[in-house]
C-alpha cells in the first residue's frame, strides 16, 4: 500500500491501470460499475472482509472502497492501494473489469472518512456501506458516511450486545436503509413459519434452536407481525436448527446457498425498505415498551 | 366489532418476505423425451430449476417416446444429459431429487391405449408425489405428431388441477395449417392453457429490449420514423443444418426462422408501449404491429442457399451435399427481406431482416440506424470517420446493448470518428443468464403467458410468410448462389443498395 497519498494520486493510478492493462490489439477491458460499496472493515475484520468480498466483485461489478481505520497510527494520513480485478465474460474474450481502492485511515482521518470517499464515488450509482462488527453510534465516521450512503449492510449478529444497539439502531432508520445479514439468515424460517399461516395464528410461544441474535429477531418478529406477545424459547446452537411455533415445526424454505458472500450478494440487490425488519428494531427501542 | 378468522385474513407473515418465482406442485409430460431438444435444452433447465429450488418439492416428470426404456435408462440418459449440457455444477443431491420424480412410458400414440399408459402414470405421480392434478404436456415432437396427442390428452383432462400445454415451433407450415392446428387445440383446450412457444422470446437480452425501450425515457421519444432511418435486424447462424435435413427440406430458413424468431424481434422493436406487462396487454401490441406488417413485393424478398466453401478456415459443403438434402433441391438457406410496418410511427421506414445458414459467424443482433445530424459544422475531411448513431442490440452472442455516436479524436484539429460505447449484459449482472427454457418453462408453470405466442399472433406471422412465398412457387431459383462464409447472395447486398444504404459491417 503506497503510504502518505492524495485521492488525486488514487485517481490517476486507477487511469494509469486501466489504460496498462489493455495491450495493443486486445478488447479493450470494460469498467462496468453497478454500485459504489463501501466496506468499513477495522483491523479485527480485516480476513472475515476480505473472505466475503473475494468474488464479491465478480457478481456485482462495482466500485469498491475498503476502508480499514486505525485511530491509533501517529500519522495523520491515508495509505492507498488500487486494484483492477478484471473477470473473463464467459466464453468471451472480453473482460470487464471493476475497481477496489483500498485506503488505511490514520490517525485523525479514522474519522472523517467522508471527504475521503466522496471524491471517488460512482455517480449517479446507489452507494452501499457494508460496516463490519458493531456500529459506534454517534460516532463521527459513522454518522459521515450514513449521510453518504443510500443503504447500511450491518450483520447484528457481529454486535456483542445486540439487544442493546437496535434501539441505537432504530434511530438511524429515518435516515438510511438498513440490511442486516442476521434478518436474512432467518428468511428461510420465517418462510417456513409463514406457511403454518393459519394454524399459528394465536401462537402464544417460538421455540428456536440457533444463535441468540437470530432467535432474538425471529421472537420479536413474530410477536410483532401476529399483534401479540410470543414468548421465545431459546436453545443455544450454532445456526438455526429449529422453530417451533406452538409445538409446530416450521420447514425452512431455502433458495439458494448461504455463505457470508451470498447473503451479502443478496442485499446489495435489494433497494427498498422492510418494514418487516424495520417494526422489529424499532420494537426494541424503549418508546415502543 | 369481531375480527375476522384468521384462515380468512391475508397472511401477515408474508410481509417483507419477496415474492419467490417457485411453481405450484405439477407434473410436466414431454412428448418426444428420447429427442435432441429434451436432452440438450429441457432437462438441463428443469436441472437448473432444480439447481435454484425454482421448482416445487411435489414435482414430477414423466417422458414419453417410441423408444423402449425403463425408468432407471431413462434418468440415467438423463442424467448425463443434464452434465453434459447443463450450465451449472452437477450436484449429485439436487439430481437425486429431481430424479425420484422422474417416470418413462415407452408409447407410439398409434398403439391403442398408449396414451391412457400416460395418464395412469401421471395419476400414480399424483399419487405417489402430491402433484396435485397439475399438468404440463410439453409436445418436443414432429409437427405430424401434435394433433394426435392433443386430441389424445384432451380428451382424458384431469378434473382437478389445471393443464396447460406447451407446442413447440413450428406451429404449423402455412397460415391454412395453422389455423386448423388452432381450432383442433382449442377444441380441448383454453386459450390460456396453451403455450406456443418461441424460445427467442425466453432470451434475456430479447426481454431486454423491452425494458429498454419503456424504461428508460430518453429513447422512446426518438423510436420513430421522425428520427430512425431504418432498423436491420440479422439472425446469421455459422452452423449448417447439422443433421436436420429432413426438417430442414421442408421448412426452409423462412418458416424456421423467419417466421417465428425474426418477426417477433421485429414486433418487439415497432410495437407501442403496452398499457402494463400483462400477457395480453403485451401480445395485443404485438400483433397491431403484425398486422401492419407487409413486404412492398417480391424484388424485396431476397432467397439463397449456400454452396461449399469455408467456415473458421475449414472447408464445408454446400446444401446440397449435407446428407439426407436432395441434390437438386431448392429450399432456401438464407433470407432477406424489406419489411414496412404501415402506422403512424413506423410509415416509409424500411425494416431490412435477413437470416442465414453458413454466414461467417453466428450473430443475432437488432440495429436500430438513426438519421445523419441534419447539418454538422464540422468540415467535411474532418467528418470522413463520422457513420451515422446506431443503437445496437445484441441478443447473441455478446449479449448488451452498444450505441455507436461520433467522438473527437484527441489531438489537434478536428478530426471525428465513430465509437462504440457498450454495455455489456454479462459484464453488468454477473449471476449467469438463464437459458431461455428456464425462463419459459417456470412461466408456463405459473400461468404466465406473457412470453409465448397467442394464435392470433402465429395466424399473423404465416399470413406474412405466405405472402412472402407466394412468388417462389412460380420461379425455379439459381441455387446455390451464395458460398458458405460469406454474407449471403450478392442480390441481399442489391436489396439495400437500391435503397442507398448497405447492410452492417461486421
């Protein structure tokens, strides 16, 4: 990573590498951008980031914008490294290429990230932030990129005290999107459950065996969409092996596969609000009690 | 006030959950399941529906051919079709699943009984795997074929469930056999339960056009005989008729593809914005633009058909020396023709279509050529790289959209030539385009009709066709008049020349 950089010399690397790598004679290589993602990745997130997003690029052609922070550096500067993946279309000889800039914040630039990213944001392109481990509320970096961002991409299953941070969480709804990679991974048993509709419809308990944020937002979802309080029983596992709704078992109804890339794949194609998701974070927030 | 009962209230536990494209349980017959078409084309998509969990748990198949062959032979035929041809990875687990619903009935619908044979099997399935009554008959078999299974099938309907039947192309050879292909179908059943279908039309890059034009704002303005010069829309194919002279003999490039394939590209690109994206609302433009469709006579219609020469470097034969082709035959192998659409949008702009066998390479694309800026400032030796703005769709290979517009050579002066900016379908949404079948298949498994061809549609085009052949039965053609590897007979090129326009370059 080239240390003490300006987002001009970001620029002009990312024109001086499209321009190398297409030789004489060759197709020329397609910069095809469908979004700009940002990834807030701090350095205990740096290998779970890079092992979510490597092939990440190759389904959704993107511009993407690591940001690793490290508050504790002595220099007040950015570090920077750009890369052109380039992917082969299949069978054909062209190759379409998106863009990974990755930039090291330090010092006091851990926390002003905007003027950072905005300069090299795609326009007129949805700008995604992907934010790794717990959200700092209030924190500077985060309410800057918010503002910047059309979507939030947080896993609550990252927060070690979940319950605590959706009613934080709930604030932020008014201004940005929320996706939340846990939600998603209840899908296939909220489907499931969702086919019990009409037996379940006084469901008075949940029984779930998986993770506790998981189970967390299956209970409160419950509740929430049947108008009635659900009691949630929770048994300790390491994904979801169980809902039972009233003693029915719920079949979970699955499409496709499920790797941290996959569901994170699936969000960022998904542009507008659930409110089902929505109702359940704002149930946690202390007005709602 | 009490509230209602919860078995009559909308699911609230559906909220937020996207609605998923996942058929009802059903079981689907293919009539002709030892072909080509069912192991290179049907059962790799129902594997790749399988593959996406696009299809019903409660799901079956049951193919039914002359040849004899158990159950096992059958999936095992299958099996390796689906690895041999399928897209995705082979999974061993979502084969299995597909392959317990799997049945064969070893059938000639000559043989008395064969089809109640049939109907106890998928009785059985209903049985056995909770289809539900839910049939689909998919009729991959000669067109001789098609009447004796519908009136076969029809009249042994299920009472419960639903049926819908699936009748591959050709639909008939002329208008007259289409219509009574028609009325016989419609004798046993709805119109909504039948599925012509085109399988350009399952294509993604063929869809796209539709997107394309109405929703995106700043094209619809200009699609019009205001700001279009013409449309070229080519279907050029480097194969020859790789085994299919039989067929082939009888049809002729102009009922195997220009018929079907190429006026459904040209009603996609003159038709008028639909009022939403129902199936008939969709189809019902469609055939206006059909409708308004003629061919000015017959100097506008171009025929040819290849004689030997080379493909990729490699020698090939001509038509006439392809196996199972008469020696002295005059089918045609290529195509061309100027076609008007007579309204108000489209009135004096000429739709030039062409297809043909042995072209140089296999290319369907629509172009839509727009006219010359009426006075560039520009001087003339400084425009001479200049080529008039051309929106290019490509359906295959290469599937996207270019748009060719003028642009400043850097440096000093002023010099212009012609770029091309692309956007590339795969390059935009890596995920894979599904094959055509897939699409068409799960649609027809919905009750979504949107992508097949109404009967007034087919009855349009052969009236077109017939119209376009009437001449051809009182001339004896020059053939071959074209060498395999090049673009077709020199009397194409003539087509457009008189117009004082030419054909693409490639």
């Amino acid at each position: 990573m080239a240390e003490n950089v300006t987002i001009r010399d970001v620029e002009r690397e990312l024109g001086d590498l499209r321009a190398a790598t297409t030789q004489p004679g060759e197709h020329p290589r397609l910069r095809t951008s469908v979004m700009t993602l940002m990834a807030w990745v701090p350095p205990n997130w740096v290998d779970a980031a890079t092992e979510t997003l490597a092939g990440l690029a190759e389904r959704h052609p993107s511009r993407t914008i690591l940001l690793f922070p490290q508050p504790d550096d002595p220099r007040d500067a950015l570090d920077a490294e750009v890369d052109l993946r380039c992917f082969l279309r299949g069978g054909e000889e062209q190759q379409v290429c998106s863009e990974v800039i990755s930039i090291r914040l330090c010092g006091r630039r851990s926390s002003a990230p905007a003027t950072v990213v905005e300069p090299l944001l795609v326009a007129d392109l949805p700008v995604f932030l992907r934010w790794r481990g717990q959200c700092p509320f209030g924190a500077p970096e985060l309410e800057e990129l918010v503002d910047i961002a059309d979507r939030l991409v947080v896993d609550t299953s990252e927060w070690p005290d979940a319950e605590v941070a959706y009613e934080r969480l709930a604030e932020l709804l008014d201004r940005i999107v929320v996706s939340d990679i846990a939600w998603a991974r209840t899908e296939p048993w909220r489907r499931g459950v969702a086919a019990l509709w009409p037996d379940v419809a006084n469901a008075s308990s949940v029984r779930v065996a998986g993770p506790p944020v998981e189970a967390l937002l299956l209970g409160r979802w419950l509740s929430a969409r049947l108008g009635r309080e659900v009691e949630l029983q929770r048994e300790p596992a390491g994904e979801i092996e169980l809902v039972e709704v009233d003693g029915r078992q719920a079949v979970p109804v699955r499409f496709e596969r499920e790797s941290s890339s996959d569901l994170l794949s699936e969000q960022l194609e998904i542009f507008s609000r659930d409110r089902a998701y929505e109702e359940v974070v704002r149930s946690f927030s202390s007005a709602a009690i | 006030m009490t509230q209602a009962p919860a078995s009559t209230q909308e699911n609230p536990l559906l909220e937020g959950l996207r609605k998923r494209r996942q058929a009802e349980p059903c079981a689907m017959t293919i009539f002709g399941a030892s072909g080509d078409l069912t192991q290179r084309k049907l059962f790799p998509a129902l594997y790749a529906l399988a593959f996406r969990s696009l299809l019903p748990p409660n799901f079956g198949v049951v193919g039914v051919a002359r040849t004899p062959m158990s159950d096992d032979e059958f999936r095992e035929k299958m099996r390796q079709a689906v690895a041999d041809h399928g897209r995705d990875e082979f999974r061993q687990e979502v084969w299995d699943q597909l392959a317990e619903g799997i049945r064969y009935v070893a059938s000639d619908f000559s043989d008395e009984g064969g089809e109640q044979h049939v109907v106890d099997c998928l009785n059985a399935l209903d049985k056995e795997r909770g289809t539900a009554g839910n049939r689909v008959y998919y009729l991959a078999v000669p067109p001789s074929a098609i009447e004796t299974i519908v009136v076969a099938m029809g009249k042994r309907r299920t009472t419960g469930g639903w049926t819908r039947l699936i009748v591959e192309k050709p639909f008939g050879h002329d208008l007259e056999s289409a219509r009574h292909l028609n009325e016989v179908i419609r004798t046993y059943f709805e119109e909504n339960e039948i599925f012509r279908i085109d399988h350009y039309l399952g294509k993604e890059t063929v869809q796209n056009m539709l997107v394309l034009r109405f929703a995106n704002g700043i094209f619809e303005p200009i699609w019009n005989r205001q700001f279009v010069d013409h449309v070229q829309i080519t279907v050029a194919e480097s194969l020859g008729i790789e085994g299919r002279a039989a067929f082939f003999e009888q049809a002729g490039a102009v009922r195997d593809i220009v018929q079907n394939h190429l006026l459904q590209l040209v009603a996609l690109t003159a038709m008028e914005p639909p009022i939403d994206f129902s199936a008939d609302s969709v189809r019902n433009e469609k055939v206006k633009v059909l409708k308004a469709m003629h061919t000015p006579g017959p100097k506008h219609v171009v025929r040819g058909q290849y004689g030997p020469g080379y493909i990729e470097g490699e020698e090939v034969p001509g038509y006439r020396e392809e196996p199972g082709v008469a020696p002295d035959s005059t089918t045609e192998t290529y195509v061309a023709a100027k076609l008007f659409v007579d309204n108000w949008r489209w009135a004096d702009t000429p739709f030039y279509i062409r297809t043909g066998k042995r072209l140089p390479r296999r290319e369907t694309t629509i172009a839509i050529q727009f006219k010359r800026a009426p006075h560039p400032p520009f001087e003339i030796d400084s425009e001479e790289g200049l080529r008039p703005n051309v929106l290019l769709v490509h359906i295959q290979p290469d599937e996207g959209v270019s748009l060719a517009v003028g642009a400043k050579v850097p440096g000093q002066g002023l010099t212009i030539r012609t770029v091309h900016m692309d956007f590339l379908y795969g390059g935009a949404f890596r995920t894979g385009l599904p094959e055509a079948y897939e699409r068409l298949i799960l649609d027809c498994m919905l009750g979504d009709s949107t992508l097949f061809t109404r009967a007034d549609e087919v009855e349009e085009q052969w009236a077109l066709v017939d119209a376009m052949v009437a001449p051809w039965k009182r001339d004896h053609p020059n053939f071959p008049n074209y060498a395999a590897g090049t673009w077709g007979p020199a009397a194409a090129e003539e087509l457009l020349r008189r117009d004082g326009r030419s054909w693409r370059r490639h």
